[in-house]
C-alpha cells in the first residue's frame, strides 16, 4: 500500500550544465508469466542474458510483441482484493550495460533517473538494489554515484504490470506496460543546485514583476534582459506571461559549480468574488483534456507528437489543457511554456473501479494508503512547480472522496499557496478552491450560472466543467449553447473538452480498440472518443470546437458588422482583417478591412465596406488572420471568421407541370423513366437510378448509442432499421405522377404516409414529397428525406450551400455558405468506429459527375445531403472502417433534416430544439441530368 522505497526526495525537473547520459535505446529484455516464473539471479552482473530479445526504452512491451495491450474504462481487469493483484502478473526483465563517457566526473554524486515505469519497478546496478518505483506517471530518482564505475555498467530493472500502485492507477486508457519515459544518469556535482522553486508574480496595477527563490542559500537567479544579477529576488517591470502571450524571460539558476537554464513567465493566479482571475482578468478555459497517446508507441511519446499536439491546439483556439489523469512528460510541460497553454496539471490518482462496490474499500479514506496520497502529490507539486503553464494542481480523477484525498490538498495548498486546487470527486467543496462538474447538463450548468446551488459553499466557488462535451466518433453537438453559458456568467469560466486524441492503436490495417487484442474484460470504443484521430488529423468535432471558442466573434448585418474580442488579455493588434464578397459562390469582390484598436473584453462597430451590385444570393465573409508569423502559426493562419447575409437568393421558380406521362412498358415524364409498378425513378436522362424512396434511418452514432436510455434502441425497438414501403397507388395524371405509398416496420402498427408528386417541364424533373405520420410514433426519427443510387463513375461532388466540411443540426458552427467541390471519397470522414458522417448541409443545389455528365439536384430552397460508396446499412454493421467496401453504385441520401447529435455517449444527449420528430412534412427537389 505504500509508496515506492530508495528513491531520494522530490525535486523540480531541470537540466544543467552538470554531466548528464541517456540510457534510452535497446535493451536486453526477457517477459515472464509471472514474478515466480521470473529468472533468479537477473540482477548479477554475470548473468547470461544472450538469449533474450531486445526492447526500446522507452517503451511498452505490449507494443514490442511481447502480450498485448488492453483496454478498460473503470473495470479493474484483475479481481478487487487491494493491496493483492493476481499472481499471473507479467513480469518483464530489462537489462541495460552502458559506459560512463570521457570526461564523467567519477568523484560526485550522480542520480539515476526514471521518468516513468508502468507500473512497478524494482531497479538495481552493479548487482546492488537501489529500490522499488511506484506511481507509473511520476518519477523517481536513485543515489548511485557510488556504485558508478568507467566501463561495463549493469543497469536491471525488474518491471511488475500490475502492483498495489495499480488499484491507484484505473485512469480510463490501455494497460500497458515497460519503461515508457526517458532513463537519464544525471551527474550531480557537490555544491550544485540540488533543487529550486522560483515565483514569478506579477502585480497588474503596478506593471511591476516579483521574483524570488526559494533554494539553498548559495543558489542564486540570473536573469539579463531584466538587469537582475546573482539575485535571490528582484521587483522589476516585466511583460506578464499568459497563454494569449507567453512571454518568457531567459535566465539561470546558479552556483559556483553549476548552471541550471530557466524560462521564466511571471503570471498570478487568484480567486476574486469567486472568479478566477490570472494577471488581473478574468480567464475563460477553451480547454481540452489530454492522455498521452501515439498509435503505434502508446503512451511512449516522442517529443516531437508532443510539439505536433500543442501546435494542433493553438492552430485550433485551445487556450488550456488538463492533463488526464497523470502528469505529462515534463518536456509537454515547457511547451505549454513556450507556445501559451493554460495547465490544470493532475496527479497520477484515480481508483474508478471501486465505483462499482459503492466504493467499499476505496483507497481514498483508508489511512492505510495515506502516505501513497501524499507521495504522488509530492511528486507532482515538486517535479512541476516552476512552470508559468501550470495555473492549477489536481488532485486527480475519479477516485470519489476520502481523508486522504482531503490530506492532499492541505499539502499542496501548503507548499505551494500560488495555484487553486482543482477535484472533481470533492462534490461538497470542503477541501478544493474550485467547483469542478464533468458532464454536467446545459440546464445544470445554467442554474449553477445564477448561484441556486443548496450548497452555500459551492455558491462562493468558481465553477469550471474539467470535462464537456464528450467527443466520442460524430459529434460533440451543443458547444455553442456551453459557450454561451460560459459568457452570460463570469464565475463560469469553461471547461475542457473530453477528449483531445482517439486511443486507437495500428493493427490489422485499422486502429484497433478495446476488444480488438482479445480482452476478455473491456469497455470497446470507448477509448475512441478525441477530437483529432489517432495519427492527429483534426475530426470536425475539433474544427466546430476553434469555431465555436474562436477568440474574435465577427458579425453584422447588411449594413454594419461588429468586430467582438474575447480574448482575456490581449488587444486585437496582432490580426488583420480582410474580406471577400460571393455571389451565387462566386468571389465578385475583396479587400481588407480597417479595424480600430480594440483591447481585451471589447468591440468595435464598422460600416460593410462598398460592395458591387450583383444578382443573386450574396455573402460576405470576415476573416481574421495573423497579421505576422508566430512560433504556432504563420502569418495569414486564421484566427477567427463571420459571414453575414448580404443578399438574398432569387426565388426559386418551381418547375411547372408542362410534360405528358408517358405509358408503356416504363412510365416516362420529361427526363425520367418510372417502374408501372412500384413508382420508383429508374432512369434520368442517360443514367439509371434506383428510388428515390423515403429514409428514416442512419448508421447510430456512438452519442446515438450513448446513455441509459440511447436513441438507437429505441430506434431499433420501432424498427426504423428495416421499414418496409407498400405502395399504395401509382397515380399517372396528365401531367403527373403521384405515388402514394405507407413507410412502417414490421410487427408495429405506426407508420409513415409518403406520397411523391413527379412534374416536369423539359429536361427537368421535380419531385414534391409530402409526409404524414399514421399512428403514435414512440421516438424522434434519426433522418427524414430520401435515398437513390447512381451509377458508381459519378464520383465528383460539386454543391452550393454548407461546407465545406460535414454539418449537423447542433454542430455546424463551423461551415460557411460557398461553392464547393470534392469527390465521393473524400466526403467521408474516416470515424474509426464507423458510424453516420459525411452530411453537407443546405444545398441550393448539387451536381454529382463524370467529366462533366452526370446529375444536378436543386432545392426548394435548400437540402442536406450525403453521397457514399456503401449503403447505410453496411455502415451500420461495420466495426472499423476497412470493413467498408465499395458497391456498385453511389448511394445518395437528400435530407430534409437529421436528428441532432448530443454528447450522450458520456454526457447529455441532443437540445430538444434539435430533436428530430415524426410531423407531417413537405420537401421538393428538382433533378436534371447532365449531358
């Protein structure tokens, strides 16, 4: 139950001038079923291991062919008998012979240093024991510049996958397990700087920056652009740092015998009537939570992922990252420094499985793991106290509420009074200076927003949503209606999005998750649910998130337009604006835009500039862009947009009913030929057809999926996967064709009257569907529009209207009206649980072609649409994407509307306002071919 032994006390982590030597690389490595089954004697210097295979450091073995990985949410994949875990527990022997470089200073002390063992390690070199680590995610050092020697080092160590660490390790992510983070020899010369904590305040009314250390007294700051000099404090004018403008200073930590870099930011965080403030201002967290993640090396990132990530966020309006559930690598952690995130950096604790037995026996408030509690908060405060990044600690995750997690906070809040202290499982507040919810409903939140908690101590608190907005495959929908909670009340300052990446590791040509290697016990998807992919490319829940939390809100009407800040800190000096007008989705005109200073909080009113006169439907779309190149971004990368309606669209002259039908073998009326039978559209012009007929359903969503009572079962219950269509009458007219038809499951009394009128005139072909529920319809309808095939060489997609990514009713922020154009292929977003995706939304009009032949649709006045390979039915029944192969047609849904999405697949499910209900129903489309 207790912590790890040996290892010396916690420090700050830091490089120097001192002797330093990696050990990561290859390294002899031998798996064992067992720690009985494990060879004696591995660590004597003369024990045989040429037999063994080779592993990297760092590294999983699971990753390295050595058993596999597996994934749960908040099961414990071995029986709940803490401090006991099972005897079958895979024991892995890492042996590493390494020489001491030139020049190593033989007479000092020197640290052996891991960052991360997953999950217990016993270490020892030269044949001498140097202890056991615990806490997979914190690190831990040895004394062992006595054992050290030139040449022919014997460096073992002896990693357990499971440990009484583990019952404090149920974080919601694979087990795996090895030495995953960097393995350093760290010289540490007699005199140095053995530890150091800097503060690094700043004063927003005086301008003025505090700086002092707190370190052995020989220890001392240097830093020139400030003029201070061998100091141990200093009060000088500085730049604060913020995550808008992460302003670092450059300087040293010093003794006479050695020289520690340092990148200083001066920043204060405090709590004023109950708002968090940072510099002064009042500070919004557009955040994101974020595991360490790489799909082909696990949680053995390499820096440059870690660079890519911060680089995505910025480039995508993310001010703020929690780091779920663990200490990052401490090299994320200066570049949150560097580049401008705020960090609620959290300690390696959740024990979720004890949720399931009532949380009988949770470590959390039993004195007997006390001391464990304060060890991974030690390690966490002591290794990460000198980032500017880092604005909060947190205790950690999900491990509900206890003494010990109280003890906890005292010591941290102790230690180090600068940072609040942020945990979710403190429902009551007693022992956290922040009120943290995850998941928490719009209404929820909206209450919490006007103070009408019973909790009188909650009322005084802060109150931020350290996980919203559940990003698992399509989705999330609702951000905006957060976002706007998050402006109407200042002591609601945000929150971050769960999650930032898809846990999906390569295998077997897909990203495999839970259930892929064979675990008898895990919790499938669930590990899926980021906002970008597994090999980092965005989803469009991460491009609605930059639209919706843009820091510029840009808007107007035909006359005026209003230029927003929402920037906590910064003026809007550092953008341009420039703007472009369409027609019909053509660019007539263009130019940049004289914005006047507008600071932090404000905003600007401008005239729209002077447009040409035009015939059609005009948009005018504001971009702001960065005026010069950043460290994250170029110049020209945009920021912000709005787009306000200039013109509107001619009326849409509705085709008359001018063409006679035809009788034969076929029915035919202008450009289409019918089946006498069914009704159904065989033929327009030159190319066959299949329907159009009536569709009500779509592959679920894994929100649709999501919550205790989900949408696709209910969906499923009323048979909306398998309606069957009976044709009523085949009605040929003068000049018209109505099919009457009832759309209904089986075994169910309720239904859908679909009746279709056909007119033409010339080459055009118009269709007016009408639809009238029959019966009492138990649930919402996931679409409600129609399905055809075409043939499979259509494969270009050009449209007007919502793009050019894909759009839902309470997630399309983030697409703007234009003339857009694309294939077939690349319509489809590539969810690594295949699931409904792809809808473009209101189309004026869409052609489908082959060089140039093919078929138009237009709207009456507008439609949603999706064009795929495969029918929804195949989409329905695939588990990973490479299932998914292509027919012989294109399968074309035109959509009147869809069912909005929701975050229910952990979190609230879709606003009643994007509901989608069985109601009686008009839609028109007209169809021409193309020649």
């Amino acid at each position: 139950m207790g912590p790890g032994t040996g290892a010396l006390p916690p420090r700050a982590f830091f490089t120097s001038d001192a002797a330093s030597l990696s050990l990561d690389g290859a390294w002899r490595f031998h798996l064992s079923p067992s720690a009985a089954a494990a060879p004696a004697g591995v660590e004597r210097e003369d024990f045989d291991d040429s037999g063994w295979s080779t592993i990297t450091v760092p590294g999983h073995w699971q990753l390295q062919g050595h058993g596999s990985p597996a994934y749960t949410n908040v099961q414990y994949p071995f029986p709940i008998e803490p401090p006991f875990v099972p005897s079958d527990n895979p024991t892995g022997d890492h042996r590493l012979t390494f020489d001491l470089p030139s020049g190593w200073p033989s007479d000092e002390p020197a640290a052996l240093r891991f960052d991360g063992i997953d999950s217990c390690g016993r270490v020892w070199l030269n044949g001498a024991e140097l202890g056991v680590t615990r806490g997979s995610r914190l690190p831990s050092e040895f004394e062992v510049g006595h054992l050290l020697r030139p040449q022919g080092n014997v460096l073992v160590v002896r990693v357990h996958q499971w440990s009484s660490g583990s019952y404090l390790e149920d974080q919601d992510m694979w087990w795996m397990s090895g030495i995953f983070r960097a393995v350093t020899l760290l010289s540490r010369p007699r005199g140095g700087v053995a530890d150091f904590h800097l503060h690094a305040s700043y004063d927003h009314v005086s301008g003025l920056g505090r700086l002092s250390i707190t370190a052995a007294p020989e220890v001392l700051i240097t830093v020139p652009e400030l003029g201070v000099q061998d100091a141990r404090s200093a009060e000088v004018p500085v730049e604060p740092w913020s995550a808008e403008n992460p302003r670092l200073y450059d300087g040293f930590v010093h003794t006479a015998v050695e020289r520690v870099p340092v990148r200083i930011g001066f920043r204060t965080v405090a709590i004023e009537d109950g708002v968090i403030t940072i510099n002064g201002s009042r500070v919004v967290f557009r955040g994101v939570n974020r595991h360490e993640h790489h799909p082909r090396l696990g949680r053995a990132v390499p820096r440059e992922t870690a660079l890519a990530d911060v680089l995505l966020m910025k480039r995508h309006n993310v001010n703020a990252v929690r780091t779920s559930h663990y200490p990052p690598d401490p090299h994320f952690l200066q570049l949150c420094d560097e580049y401008g995130l705020w960090v609620i950096d959290e300690c390696d604790l959740e024990t979720h499985g004890f949720g399931d037995l009532g949380w009988e026996g949770n470590p959390s408030d039993d004195p007997r793991w006390a001391e464990s509690y304060l060890d991974r908060m030690r390690r966490t405060v002591e290794r990460d106290k000198n980032h500017p990044s880092v604005v909060m600690w947190s205790l950690g995750n999900e491990a509900h509420t206890g003494r010990n997690l109280a003890a906890m906070a005292s010591w941290a809040r102790d230690r180090d009074p600068s940072r609040p202290v942020h945990y979710e499982g403190d429902r009551e507040c007693e022992y956290v200076d922040v009120y943290s919810r995850m998941y928490a409903p719009h209404e929820e939140v909206e209450e919490i927003g006007r103070r009408e908690d019973t909790n009188a101590r909650r009322r005084t608190l802060p109150f931020i949503l350290c996980e919203f907005a559940h990003a698992m495959g399509n989705g999330p929908g609702g951000m905006l209606e957060y976002r706007e909670l998050f402006e109407r009340y200042r002591h609601v300052q945000g929150g971050f999005i769960w999650e930032w990446i898809d846990h999906g590791l390569e295998a077997d040509g897909h990203y495999a998750y839970g259930g892929d290697f064979g675990e008898k016990i895990h919790d499938g998807n669930f590990v899926i649910d980021g906002l970008v992919f597994p090999d980092r490319t965005p989803s469009p829940g991460l491009v609605e998130f930059a639209k919706v939390f843009e820091p510029v809100r840009i808007t107007g009407t035909a006359q005026s337009l209003r230029v927003e800040s929402h920037y906590d800190h910064v003026s809007l000096d550092h953008l341009r604006f420039d703007w472009v007008y369409e027609v019909d989705g053509a660019e007539v005109a263009s130019g940049s835009l004289d914005v006047p200073a507008v600071t932090a909080g404000e905003h600007a009113e401008l005239q729209v500039p002077q447009l040409p006169a035009a015939s059609g439907e005009g948009w005018l779309t504001v971009r702001a862009s960065l005026a010069t190149a950043t460290t994250w971004a170029d110049a020209g990368h945009v920021i912000a947009w709005g787009q306000i309606a200039i013109a509107e669209a001619a009326p849409v002259s509705p085709v008359t009913a001018v063409e006679l039908v035809g009788v034969g073998d076929v029915l035919s009326l202008g450009p289409g030929e019918f089946d006498p039978a069914s009704g159904l559209l065989t033929r327009i012009g030159e190319h066959p057809v299949q329907g159009p007929r009536l569709d009500l359903w779509r592959a679920p969503t894994d929100n649709d999926r999501g919550s205790d009572a989900p949408d696709d079962r209910a969906w499923r219950e009323a048979g909306l996967h398998r309606l069957q269509h009976r044709v009523i009458e085949v009605g040929v007219r003068e000049k018209a064709l109505v099919v009457r038809t009832r759309v209904a499951p089986p075994a169910l009394g309720f239904g859908m009257l679909a009746d279709y009128h056909w007119t033409a005139d010339g080459d055009r072909l118009r269709l007016q569907l009408d639809v009238t529920p029959d019966g009492e319809w138990p649930c919402t309808l996931p679409r409600l529009g129609l399905r055809l095939t075409l043939p499979a060489e259509l494969t270009t997609v050009e449209w007007f209207g919502a793009g050019p990514g894909e759009a839902y009713a309470d997630s399309r922020q983030a697409v703007r009206t234009g003339r857009f154009k694309s294939t077939v292929d690349e319509l489809q977003t590539p969810y690594v649980f295949p699931q409904e995706n792809g809808n473009r939304a209101d189309a004026r009009w869409l052609q489908i072609t082959a060089g140039g032949r093919g078929l138009r649709v237009s709207g009456e006045p507008v439609f949603d649409f999706t064009a795929r390979r495969w029918t929804t039915e195949d989409l329905d029944a695939a588990r990973h994407p490479d299932e998914l192969k292509p027919r012989e047609h294109v399968h074309l849904n035109l959509d009147l509307a869809q069912n909005g999405l929701g975050t229910a697949s952990c979190g609230p499910g879709v606003l009643p306002q994007y509901r989608l209900y069985a109601q009686k129903a008009s839609f028109s489309l007209t169809f021409t071919p193309l020649s």
